[in-house]
C-alpha cells in the first residue's frame, strides 16, 4: 500500500440545491440543504484513503463544531489526522455551495486554512518527506505550497498539483511538480495563455488535463492522448476533479503506470458524480469494482 500525504484545505460544505440559480439581487426558494464535509485537501485525502492508499492530511481547523465535524469525517474513513492542527481565534474553513441548472457555484472562505505555513510544514516535515507522492492545491497559501515543492524536489519525492482555484504558476513551480491536473479553464490561468496544445507538449506527462465527461488529455510524449470518461448519471459534479485526484495518487502509489491511473481516477470520478455532495460520492475499492 503506497502512501499519500495531502497538505491542503479542510472545509466545511453548505449545500444549497435550487431548480434555478439566484441572479444578482434575486431572492428564489430553494429544494434542500445539506452540510457536508469538504475542501479540495480533505476531499482528494478521503479519495485516496477510500479507494486503497495510506492517506495522511496536514492541515488546520479552528476551535469549532465545523472543525470537529471535518476532522471526524477524515477520521471515519481511516485518514490519518495526526497533523491536523487546531488553531485558536480563527474558523474552519467553510464553502458555500449552490447546485443549480445542472452546475455548482461555490464561494470559499478559507479560515484556519490560511494557517498552513511554511511553519506548520517545517513541523511535519518528515511526514511529508515519507510520501509516496504529496497532493497539493490552491486553497492554502501559495508560499506554503512554493516550500513544499521546493522541499519535496530537493528530496526527490513526488508531488501531484491541482491548481485550483487557478492561479498563474512559476515555470519552476511547474518544473518541480511531477504531475499537475488542471481542468481545461484553470489550464489557462496556470500557464498564462490562451492557446496551450504547444505548452502541454512541453510538459510531456505531467499536465493532465481533464475535460468533465469528455475525460481526460495528456501529452504522452507523441501524441496529445485523450482517456473518455465513463457515462454517469449527474447528480451533482462537486469535488470530481478531488475525486480523480485522490484517486489518480492512489492509483500511482499502487505502482499503476500514467495511463492506467488515469483510466482507474475517470471511473473513480463519474462514480462520484452519481451522488450530491463532494465526499458523499466518492467510492470504495469494492464499489468500482461492483
Ligand atoms: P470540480 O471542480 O467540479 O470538482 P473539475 O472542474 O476540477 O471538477 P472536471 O474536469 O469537471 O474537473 O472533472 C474531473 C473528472 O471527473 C473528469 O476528467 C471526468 O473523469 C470526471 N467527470 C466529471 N464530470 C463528469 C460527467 N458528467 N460524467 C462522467 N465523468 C465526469
Ligand atoms: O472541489 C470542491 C471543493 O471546493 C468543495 O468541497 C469546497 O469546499 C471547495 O473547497
């Protein structure tokens, strides 16, 4: 069993479900309302964790039932929260999620998970030096996650980079990343350009694009490949791209090679589709193999 440590957000998700999507300044009566546990750290952690790998988190919550609620749910699915630290005078980290015209908008407040510094790695360090492969986003500071690759490239271990919420990377931030996943917008804003079929091919292997149901493109070294996804019936899409993730580490980590993983992470990831929620979706070993 290979090991993932993610070092990210712990959120806590207010799921908002609507026939229709409020627009500016309109007021309309929604269908349900759930809270479940989210942040793309803890949701691609539960991923991995779900579907086979040893997966450890290093993140903060605050001192609140939010906190206590995200740190249970890592807990209940044997993640390792050892290096979740709980921070004073500052809330977890919530999402407000509304689901909507068969499409999520999400606004983030990051609370304690601006608390993962550089401090808090230097901590775990050697927790994070003993992955198999290190799951980073974007939804804790972007020095934090800078150190991290530094520190995980001076010692050769692997790093799998979601780049969201996207921000434009450094060419080095992009060199020392082993693999990078951005959907098809946020491939844009990391590489600062428009047109990026040439960039992918730079970047042979480590920039995996996916494309919602279409699946997922990567340049393998000669061609531009596209991997299709598998049919789903859309619930919600929420946390998908957390799903191939923590699935796709988890698959690596088992010593699967880029193209099985990437087929093994697209199951993975239409199955979590099927239910509402981020978490609530995301399948069991067993499940995908059913
Ligand atoms: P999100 O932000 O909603 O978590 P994302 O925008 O990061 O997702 P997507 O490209 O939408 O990522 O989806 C990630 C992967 O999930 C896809 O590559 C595909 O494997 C799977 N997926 C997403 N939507 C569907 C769908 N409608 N049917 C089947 N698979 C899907
Ligand atoms: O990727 C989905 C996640 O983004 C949600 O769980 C929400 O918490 C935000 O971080």
């Amino acid at each position: 069993m290979g090991k993932v440590v993610v070092v990210g957000s712990i959120n806590v998700d207010m799921v908002f479900t609507s026939d229709i999507r409020p627009k500016a300044g309109e007021t309309v009566l929604g269908n349900t309302f759930s809270l479940i546990p989210g942040g793309k750290g803890a949701n691609q952690a539960v991923a991995a964790a779900k579907l086979g790998a040893e997966s450890v988190m290093v993140g903060c919550v605050g001192l609140d039932s939010n906190g206590d609620f995200a740190v249970d749910s890592l807990k209940a699915v044997n993640v390792n929260t050892e290096c979740v630290d709980v921070v004073h005078n500052v809330p977890t980290g919530v999402a407000n999620i509304i689901v909507a015209e068969n499409d999520n908008s999400i606004i983030v407040i990051p609370g304690a998970n601006y608390k993962v510094d550089i401090d808090l790695v230097r901590r775990y360090k050697e927790v994070v030096l003993s992955a198999d492969i290190v799951l980073l986003q974007l939804e804790i500071p972007l020095e934090t996650v800078e150190y991290i690759l530094d520190l995980c490239s001076e010692n050769n271990v692997k790093v799998l980079l979601n780049p969201a919420p996207a921000v434009e990377l450094s060419k080095s931030m992009i060199e020392k990343a082993s693999y990078i996943t951005p959907n098809e917008h946020e491939l844009k804003i990391i590489l600062g350009k428009d047109s990026t079929e040439e960039e992918m091919k730079k970047y042979p292997n480590k920039l995996i694009v996916t494309l919602g149901s279409k699946g997922v493109k990567y340049f393998d070294g000669t061609d531009i490949k596209l991997i299709p996804s598998y049919k789903a019936e859309v619930v919600d899409t929420t946390g998908a791209g957390d799903t191939f993730c923590g699935a796709l580490a988890a698959a690596l980590v088992r010593g699967d090679g880029l193209e099985d993983a990437i087929r093994f992470a697209n199951r993975a990831a239409a199955y979590s589709v099927t239910k509402l929620g981020a978490q609530s979706g995301m399948p069991t070993l067993d499940q995908l193999e059913k």
